[in-house]
C-alpha cells in the first residue's frame, strides 16, 4: 500500500456519521483516517467543533491539577 499525501473528506461521509451516531444514541461522532503506507500506523480525526472545545477544556484542567 502506497502512503498518500493529502486526503479528501466529503460532507456526506460527515453527514452520514452524524446521522449513524443520532440513531445509535451517541452524543459524539468522528472521522478516523491515516494516509496508508505499511510502515505508517499513525491515524487523525475528523470531530466537531463543540467535542474539541471539551477535549480543550478537559485537557488544560487536567494540566492545572499537575
């Protein structure tokens, strides 16, 4: 498998997962992907403005509390 170099995202495949986590009753969703490659596990995600505001918020009290 080759590693690619840029990757496109589609609305749709953003709107179908906010519909698949709706129906599943989960509050969250997100994208995962990598750019392939045998020697690259590295993978990113796609979320919503409003869980990485969270994540955000989450993260710096933690950092606080060290």
């Amino acid at each position: 498998m080759t590693e690619k170099q840029s990757m496109s995202i589609k609305r749709d495949w953003i709107n179908k997962l906010k519909e698949e986590a709706f129906a599943m009753r989960k509050p969250y969703w997100t994208l995962a992907f990598n750019f392939g490659g045998l020697n690259n596990p590295e993978n990113f995600y796609i979320i919503d403005e409003r869980l990485f505001k969270q994540l955000q918020e989450y993260l710096e009290s933690e950092t606080n509390e060290e």
